[in-house]
C-alpha cells in the first residue's frame, strides 16, 4: 500500500508533536517545532528543546528514542552524546535538537531556519498553552 505524501507528512506532524510532549514530561524547556516542508526537501520538522544538564538531556533523548522504537520509528542516528552541548538524534522525517542553553542561542535554528513554519504542538495536541515562563 503506497502512502501519499501528505499522509506521511501529517504522520510526521502527529510524531513531531509527539516528541515535544515527551520532551516537556522529561523537563525540557523552551519547545518548538518548525515545519521545514516548503523549506527543503530533506527533512519536515525540527523539534528543538533546551535541557538543563547533560543527564537530563540524555534522558529525554533515551525516551524519544525508546518511545519511538515501540512504535516502529527506527533512529537513523544520535549525534553528541559524548559532547553534551546538543544532542541530534535523526528519525529521517524529523530530527530532534537537544541543546544546553548557550549552545541552542549559539546555534540559532530557529533563526537559521526563519523561513520554517513554527507548528503550535500544544494546540495540536489538545493542551493548554504552556506558561508565560516557558513560552518563547
């Protein structure tokens, strides 16, 4: 059975916002989604997090990934585990960012990436906007 493209994107989307809940259940802060698929062909979101320390990013990583896997999401690669500043790990359509604070405001993505669409994954999801604190 051949899947439409617009089916696998929306597959995508739900994934995506999928990991941003689960980033938010492991503590992770500031969580956003950019839509990438009039952007380029290679990916369709990003979904970038901050994390507090190297432990608790790696977590959050380990329960993307593990989560994922029980679903037949299969990680294509993690990237900087050993450096601890940003973790990547590649589900081919979407690709998680785990930064510590200094290095996602060294890496801009979403500044690099201004043309993406940013994707409000709590409405998505049916819940409530997130704190004035967390918000960007």
């Amino acid at each position: 059975m051949t899947v439409s493209l617009e089916t696998q994107r929306q597959r995508s989307r739900e994934t995506a916002c999928r990991i941003a809940q689960l980033a938010e259940e492991f503590r992770g802060r500031d969580i956003v989604i950019l839509d990438l698929t009039e952007v380029t062909p290679i990916f369709d979101f990003f979904v970038i997090v901050t994390g507090t320390n190297p432990r608790q990013m790696f977590a959050l990583s380990e329960e993307v990934r593990v989560t994922l896997k029980a679903k037949g999401e299969r990680c294509l690669g993690t990237e900087g585990a050993s450096d601890n500043n940003w973790l990547v790990q590649d589900y081919g359509d979407i690709v998680l960012h785990v930064f510590q604070p200094e290095a996602r405001q060294l890496y801009d993505l979403e500044r690099l990436w201004a043309d993406a669409k940013p994707v409000d994954w709590r409405a998505e999801l049916g819940l409530p906007p997130a704190p004035a604190t967390e918000a960007l």
